[in-house]
C-alpha cells in the first residue's frame, strides 16, 4: 500500500494550508502518530500536496506474512511432583564413613532426598531455622502458569510455606525456610517434611502423600562440629551418630560431656596410644590422657569447644599442679637432692633427676592424672567448670581430682633398661599419703 | 643350644630323671643324648630351647617369667571380666606395635597365667605366620608394662648361621610396625645366647623415649626374643617400669569400681 511523505525542504505556506484544511476537526492541535490520526493525516498530505508542497511517494517493500497458525491456548496443570531435596543450612560436614571409628568416605553428596532415590543424613545446629531449596516438576510440558503456594509440615510443629509461588511447566527451584528453630537439644531423629501444594487460579491441589513426604536423618548439635585439634575428629556419620545417639534429648553441655565421660571404663595403665582417639568408643582400652583426649574429641563432635586437656601432678606437700603439659612432674636432683643421696648411688646413672610417682587406689604407678576441663553454662545458666577425670568421675577442682585418685607419692629413679624404681633409701617412702 | 644346668631345688626331681635315662642309654648303645634342660614352675615339667634363667639375670625377672609361665588357654565366652579386660589391653598393644604381615588372621586363642585366685599377671598369644621366611612360631606374652615377643622360625635360614644379629634384624624389620626406625646392634655373647639392643638417637630425652626405644632382643640361634616395654611416648600417664612388684595385680585393677 503506498503513501506519500513530504519532501524537504518543506513549503510553509502549503504546511499553512494542510493545517487549515483538517483544522476543523483538529481544533488546532497537532496530528499524532497513533492510528486514531491515520485518516487525518492522509488528509493532511493530500492538502499539503494540493497546496503545491512537494511530496515523495513511499511503496513499501513486500513481505510475507507470518505462521498463520495461531498457539493453541495453554492446558490446566495436571501434576506438580515433588523432585528433590536440598538443605541449605546445615553443617555440611557429614562423611558416609560407617566400616570402623577411622576417618574417611566422602561428604554425603546434594540433594540429600531424590524421589525415588536417595535419602541422606544432615547434620545442623541447635536453635536455628531449617532452610531448604525443594526442587518441584509442573505438568505437563504446556500447562498454564499459575501462581499458589508451596507448604510443607516439618516436625514439632515446624512449617516451611512459601506463597507467592509461580508454578510453571517443567522443573524450577523453590527455596524455604522454617518459620520455627529447631529444639535447643541434641537430637538423632528422622526430619520429616510432609509437602503439599495449591494453585490460586485453578485451585489444582498436590496434597501430602508418600511420594510429597521428604524423610532425612538428622543429627542435631550444639553448633559446627571442630576438627581443630591435634587429633583426628573427621565428621563421619558412625561418629556422629555415636554422639547424638548418646547424647539424645540433652539441652546442656555438662550433660553431654558427662555422658561421654561416662561411657568410658577405667583408665587402663598398660594400654597402648588408640588411633584414633575415636577406637575409645568402641571399648578400646586407654590411659588416663588418651580418654581426656576423646572426651574433648566428642564434646567437639557435638560443637561444644570450650574444654581442654589438662594433667594433675600431685605435689610435695599434697597440693597439686595444673598444667597443659604431659611432662611436669616434680622433680628433684639426684645429685643435690634433700636428704641426700649417697655419694655413691646408682639412682643417676640413666637420669640426673628423680621423678614424683602418684600411685593411685588400685595401685597403679602413674605420673599425673589427666583430666577434660570443659567450662560451660550449666542448666541454670551459670558459668561452670568440671574436671572429667580420664577414667576416674568428674569433680569441681584439680585437688579434689587429686584427692580422689592419689594413694600416696613416691621419688623415683629411672633404671638402665628404661623402666622406674622407688627411692626408699633415702626416700622419702612414701612422700606424702594422701 | 641346650644346657645342662639346672636350677636348684625346684628342679632337682628332674635332673635326677635325666640322669637316670642316661645312664640306661650309655649302658645300652654308645650315643650322645642330646640334653635338654628343664625349667620347672608349679612342678611341671617344661621343655625350653634357652635358658630363661639367663633371661631374667639379664634383662629381668618379669621377661623371663613371661617366657616360663604355664599359660591357660580360656575361651572368649568364658573369660572372667578381669581376663577380659586384659586381652582387650593386649590386643590392643599388638595392633600397635605388631606389622600387619605378622598381625593374628581372625581369632586366635588366648592364654592367661594367674600366681593367685584374684591377681594378675599375664597374657599370651600364639599363632603361626607364613611368610617369605616360610612358618615362624610366634608367641607374644605381656604382662602389665612389658611385653616379649618370640619367633622360632621353622628352618632357620642358613644365611643366619653364627650371625644372630642378622636374624634379629631381618626378623625385627618383618614383626614391628616403624621398620625404618629399627636399628639392632649386638651387645654381647654369654652363656650361650647373643645378646642385642634396639640404638637410641643420640640426643634423644629420656621423655621422649617409646617403646621401639626400649627394645632388647636375644637368640639362641634357633629363635629370637624380643622385649619391649609398654611406652607410648612422651606425656604417658603410666610410670612404665620392668621391676616386679607393678607388673603384677593386672586382672586386679580392672575389678575394682572407679575411683571415687
């Protein structure tokens, strides 16, 4: 269809002319260049153009037309399934290790829950929310879009419900958070999230069946598990699950920690170094320092991190010596030692320097007792702080460790093949009886 | 190597024995019997290739008593908790310290040696290993802070004759985990048996010292002996010593409740 279009330079008083022209419908205001001015501007030109103004005719260039197939309308959403599961919040720490207590296995991969799949465990804090990503599929290919909302019913009451929600064809991500925190105690338990779905314009429903329901073990804990020690604390589910299987339904750190604690035996004198630490829980024998050790190791597992090793030396006098170091007993000279030795002995032949010997109530010889210190609040919220005696009971203070354990203390002597007598002459034997 | 000593007293009614059968045999055919000595404990008569006597003067009562005990062999299911409780702290000590060439393949029976109705003393357990050695007997004995380990190795190598330090060595480098830290040194000759220790970094505190550090071995040529005391290292929570008088009450300590 062909039109014309004013020609430059442009003749003002043919302008004049074709603006007289349709003035009387215009009002005298300008054309636009919206269709509702189509007919008035081709009667403009014509004017323009009958008033001498010099025009240039315009023929468009041929085009074919589009697909004359129009889109068929869009279908009624006829499934919407729920595909996976992603935790966001959680540790991220969890190891699928499960053979023995050693480190090793691999992070448990993502989505934790795969419809028809996988279900694997988490592990998350304490008195926080719960945030997950839920992975949904909308059928079929060429449903309507709709908007409604996504809910899902966790455990204790805890919901995950998002509105809002633009549920169209295909799979798309949909990312929640719980509207309450998880109890404040540890937990080993099955998190369900029974999940449902409506559509605000159809009204189509995905209730809340088996294949909607999401299952995952979760192991809940004070905060982050540490590995921050010198000893080997990989976050392996038979760990963890040891742990809050133990620990199940505590809501206080000393709680915890005694458990721990007491699960142990005995402090075993004669028993070699278990690697790792973790041999404990399952019934390896160990000394004094090596079962402080794994208590610290569990308390970590749980997150609690405010507890250290320490050794308990029983002094001269029947005081006794705290320190961070496996290798401060009391020791006095053989050479100047009161009273005195005579000048002929053989109580320095390997070593200068005799050594303190605490034999304890079993009359066992040892050099210290080694204790977990762990300070926390208690349940009352005051600050406190135990000394788990690594294979004895736990007690307020260091003395009263001592106190417990000591039987009497000894000077001794190392010998040529490495092993440790007792000084009797000159002694004294015993130093102190406690 | 045998010896023809005897112990006074407890092994007098022995030695007269022998004395007679060698009379019988002389009297008969011109032979030369070859002589074993006897070791008796608690009246029984037990055969040895060396002599634990030589043992216990040198490197102390508690090694050579670990060899001559009578071990009773009792059955996990009927363990008392004490006998229990040490075979966990022995198996313990030779998953540590034992290679796993020489590790025991499943279960492996357990003997215990009680001086008393109530007390402690020792854990033994024996089992063949095969190797590129062929069989070797191996015994491991422990008691509280030391233990023994023997190897009788079935054909002894002929490239071991007269040279016990090399068996001590190809054998120690086989049985203990750290291989590369095991440096054997013959001390002496005596009574019959060679004599040898595991050699000390210089330098190294006496803290410091684990229980690679206090090993001693001896041969007879026809096995060796090993002995270590039960050391962990530094900042152990036990006085480890070799005497006697800790190295018993190990059943003991384990029936007692928990301090308090």
């Amino acid at each position: 269809m062909r039109y014309y279009r004013a020609k430059e330079p442009y003749d003002e008083a043919a302008i004049a002319a074709a603006n007289a022209a349709i003035a009387p419908e215009t009002g005298g205001r300008a054309l636009t260049m919206g269709p509702e001015d189509a007919e008035l501007r081709t009667k403009w030109m014509q004017a323009y153009k009958d008033a001498g103004g010099k025009v240039v005719e315009v023929r468009p260039k041929r085009k074919k037309p589009k697909d004359p197939v129009n889109p068929c309308p869009c279908k009624p959403i006829s499934s919407i399934r729920l595909v996976s599961l992603t935790f966001k919040s959680d540790h991220n720490l969890l190891k699928d290790y499960t053979t023995d207590w050693k480190d090793g296995g691999s992070r448990y991969p993502k989505p934790e829950w795969i419809a028809g799949g996988a279900q694997h465990p988490v592990s998350h804090t304490m008195g926080k929310p719960v945030s997950v990503d839920v992975e949904i599929e909308v059928a079929p290919a060429d449903a309507c879009v709709e908007t409604g909302t996504l809910r899902g019913e966790g455990p204790d009451g805890m919901v995950f419900e998002k509105t809002g929600v633009t549920f169209k064809p295909g799979r798309f991500t949909v990312q929640l958070t719980s509207d309450k925190d998880l109890e404040k105690k540890v937990r080993a338990f099955d998190f369900q999230i029974e999940w449902s779905a409506k559509t605000d314009d159809t009204g189509f429903q995905m209730r809340s069946s088996r294949s909607s329901t999401t299952t995952n073990k979760m192991f809940v804990t004070y905060d982050t598990p540490y590995n921050d020690t010198p000893y080997d604390n990989g976050v392996t589910r038979k760990r963890m699950e040891w742990a809050c299987t133990l620990c199940d339904g505590d809501t206080n750190g000393h709680a915890s920690v005694k458990k721990i604690h007491d699960s142990t035996g005995s402090f075993d004198l004669s028993a070699s170094t278990p690697s790792p630490h973790w041999k404990i829980a399952g019934g390896a024998h160990a000394q004094c320092m090596d079962l402080g050790k794994f208590y610290m190791l569990g308390a970590e597992m749980l997150g609690l991190r405010s507890g250290e090793v320490v050794y308990l030396y029983p002094k001269v006098g029947k005081t006794t010596k705290e320190t961070t170091s496996g290798a401060d007993n009391d020791r006095r000279s053989v050479a100047g030692s009161v009273p005195a030795h005579a000048p002929a002995t053989t109580h320095n032949s390997s070593n200068p320097n005799e050594e303190i010997l605490l034999v304890d109530q079993s009359g066992g010889w040892n050099n210290y007792e080694a204790c977990y210190k762990f300070t926390h609040p208690d349940s009352t919220g005051t600050m406190k702080t135990r000394y788990y005696a690594g294979g004895a009971n736990d007690y307020d203070t260091a003395q009263e460790v001592m106190k417990s354990v000591c039987k009497e203390t000894h000077w001794t002597f190392e010998g040529s093949g490495g092993g440790w007598s007792i000084c009797t002459t000159p002694g004294p034997s015993p130093v102190d009886v406690w | 190597m045998h010896d023809s000593r005897a112990v006074a007293g407890r092994c007098l009614v022995a030695m007269k024995r022998i004395s007679l059968a060698l009379g019988i045999a002389f009297a008969a055919v011109t032979v030369v019997i070859p002589f074993t000595l006897l070791n008796c404990v608690d009246r029984v008569e037990r055969q040895h290739t060396m002599d634990v006597n030589k043992i216990k003067t040198e490197l102390g009562t508690v090694v050579g008593q670990l060899l001559e005990y009578q071990y009773r062999f009792v059955p996990r299911s009927h363990q008392r908790k004490g006998e229990t409780s040490a075979s966990v702290s022995a198996r313990g000590w030779v998953e540590s310290i034992v290679s796993g060439e020489f590790q025991p393949k499943g279960d492996v029976g357990e003997g215990f040696h009680s001086g008393g109705p109530d007390s402690c003393d020792a854990v033994q357990v024996r089992y063949p290993v095969v190797g590129d050695l062929g069989e070797i007997d191996l015994r491991i004995s422990q008691t509280v802070f030391v233990i023994t380990v023997s190897a009788k190795p079935k054909v002894w190598p002929s490239n071991w004759k007269n040279d016990p330090e090399r068996a001590a060595s190809e054998l120690g480098h086989r049985i203990f985990i750290q291989p590369e830290r095991l440096r054997l040194r013959r001390v002496r000759d005596l009574s019959g048996l060679s004599w040898g220790e595991q050699i000390i970094p210089p330098g190294k505190l006496p803290d410091q010292k684990d229980w690679l550090d206090t090993l001693r071995w001896w041969s007879d040529g026809s096995e060796v002996g090993f002995t270590v005391l039960k050391r962990t290292g530094p900042g152990q929570a036990a006085k480890i010593s070799s005497d006697l008088q800790p190295n018993q009450v190990w059943f003991e300590m384990f029936e007692r409740p928990r301090a308090r």
